[in-house]
C-alpha cells in the first residue's frame, strides 16, 4: 500500500515544480481510479470531476484558484505552508477564501495556505477536518437555528481571529491563534498557544462570550487580566496563563481546576510579540515543562494528542529535495535526483 502511494504521488509532485513549471493535480477515486489535471485550473477541474464521498484530490506547490464554494466530502492535500519544508516543491496557496456548504460535511483539509475559512450562513456544516493549515480568519455566522458542528481544527496556524456565533460542540487542538476568539459555546480548546496579546489599558479579551466550553492544557501569552467575558460556566483546567494577577477575567461562574500563573519570557523558547513568525520557536522552556496538562504531557502545542509537527508537513509523502539539471547530458537526458518521505502521521 505505501509503494502504490508513493508511486501515484511522486510524477504530480514532480511535474509540479519541474523545469516545466506546470500545475498537475491529481484526483484519486476508489471507483473512478487516478485522474491528472494540467489546465489553467487544475484545482477547479479536478473538484468538479470528484463524485464520490472521500475522493481525494493532491495539490503540487504553487497558487491556484479554489471553486467558489466546497459543496462536496472530499480529501485535499497540499504541499504544506512552512517555508523550511516546502524548498522542493515551494508552498500549496488557495488564493482567496475557502468556503464550505451543508454539503461540505466531511471535507478533509491538509497542509494548505488560504486566506479565510467561511462557513455559509445558518447552514449545518458537519464533520470537517482542517490539519495543518496557514490562514487568517474563520467566519461561521448564524442565529444557532441550524448550527454546525462536530468540525475540528488541528496543528494549524490562525493568524487572525475566529467568529464562531453557529459554531458549536466543536474541537480546537494544538493551534498557533494570533486573534481573539468569539461567540465559543459547547466547544473544546485542547493544547492551543493563544498569542492575543494586548495593553493593559485595552479592554479587549482573548475569549469573548465563552458559555459552557471546556479550555485545557492551553498557553496564554495575555498580559491584561482580561482573558475572557461570558455568561456560563467554562472550565479552565491546566492552563498556563501569563496575566499579572492570580485571578484573571475568565467570564462568569468559572470552573478553576490546577491552573498556572508565569511570566511570559519564561514560558517559550524563543518568542516575542503578538504574531506568528516561522523563526521563532514555541518550545516550553524547561521552567514551563514542569507545569503539566491534566493528561500528565506538555501544556501548549507540543503536548496532547495532537503534539504539533515541526514544519507542519502534511500526511501525504514529502518532497524534501530536488536536484534538476539545467543541460542534458549526450544522450539528451536530463539529471534528477528527488528524495521523497513518507510521513508517520
């Protein structure tokens, strides 16, 4: 199974940042079998050929322009967004934003950059997976008359915010947040490293309007006291939280439980500032390894379930080198030495 893979992968990637510079995507079908598309987009053509329930589609590095909207269960994969693990085959960028319907339910996300997640208005988008992914915002708006849930978001770098009004019964686990968190109600945050970080004289919040959600393991870089505002009862277990008073804003008729209190320059390895920045290294510094999660692992990304990948390479083999040459030798071929990984997780 691994070499059948191996062998359907490497000729897209390949094609895909050759001398050629040509865009192949692939669609794999378990009833249709192993499409290639090389048009002006590929992406659009391969979705638009997807039909059944987990088709999955393998994006080469490089731009390319998303459907208007997802209204399909598929499985796509990317290159990944790390600049240190995409040299070969250069980043996998959706240019504009992901937008998902009803009949999105199940869509699997992987090692893509895109600029915003957005969840069609009151509509019950269910069951999808975004891993490892680069974006800026996720919109999910709505009265909860027909609210979405069971979604998950894992390992993926958030550099906005997130406004989740029709979000519910939902999982963040083990992502890099840059922005505040709105309208959080029945949801889990699991091992999260929340950068938001804002003056003291500032009355905004990291968590706005939390009710009924369960925060653990996670890492709080907020100097002001105001973490959260809500109006029922969150549990805060095993948190690291990096406010000057013992006893923040966490919203009303809070659950308290082994809760950490340190000064942020002790906490990570190497970070400073309110944004994610590929340099810095979001490490636990051996003072903030003491202070476990309730699980008895790490707080913050690299603890929990979902411990953080370094680089963020998706599942899918890897690319890690690439050697082209540029003259062909006297027979008229062409010299090309690719390493390909396959991934553990």
């Amino acid at each position: 199974m691994k070499l059948k893979l191996f062998l359907f992968i490497l000729p897209v990637l390949f094609v895909g940042v050759s001398v050629f510079a040509q865009k192949v995507v692939a669609l794999h079908s378990p009833t249709n079998g192993v499409q290639y598309f090389t048009d002006d987009n590929p992406l659009q053509s391969a979705y638009a050929a997807a039909e059944v329930v987990g088709d999955t589609i393998y994006l080469p590095g490089g731009s390319m322009t998303p459907p208007a909207k997802f209204e399909k269960s598929i499985v796509i994969y990317g290159a990944g967004h790390y600049p240190n693990a995409t040299d070969a085959t250069f980043k996998t960028i959706l240019s504009g934003n992901i937008t998902l319907s009803d009949e999105a339910d199940g869509l699997h996300l992987e090692g893509v950059k895109f600029m915003a997640l957005v969840f069609d208005t009151n509509e019950t988008v269910n069951n999808v997976t975004i891993k490892r992914c680069s974006f800026d915002n996720i919109s999910i708006y709505g009265d909860r008359t027909n609210p979405a849930e069971n979604n998950t978001f894992i390992e993926n770098v958030i550099n906005g915010g997130a406004w989740m009004e029709n979000l519910i019964n939902s999982t963040f686990a083990n992502n890099i947040i840059k922005g505040g968190i709105n309208q959080a109600r029945n949801m889990v945050f699991l091992n999260n490293l929340f950068l938001y970080s804002v003056p003291s004289n500032n009355g905004y919040q990291v968590i706005g309007y939390a009710n009924n959600s369960m925060f653990k393991n996670n890492i709080f870089l907020q100097e002001n006291n105001n973490i959260c505002e809500g109006s029922g009862a969150s549990t805060w277990s095993h948190n690291i939280f990096c406010t000057s008073t013992t006893s923040p804003a966490l919203g009303l008729d809070p659950i308290l439980i082994d809760n950490y209190f340190m000064s942020r320059v002790d906490v990570l390895i190497n970070q400073t500032g309110g944004v994610f920045d590929y340099a810095h290294d979001y490490h636990l510094t051996a003072v903030a390894l003491l202070n476990l999660g309730d699980d008895g692992l790490q707080v913050g990304v690299y603890g929990g379930f979902y411990e953080w990948k370094d680089s963020s390479i998706p599942v899918n083999p890897h690319i890690s080198s690439k050697i082209i040459s540029q003259t062909s030798d006297a027979s008229g071929m062409i010299q090309v030495n690719i390493n390909v990984h396959a991934q553990d997780r």
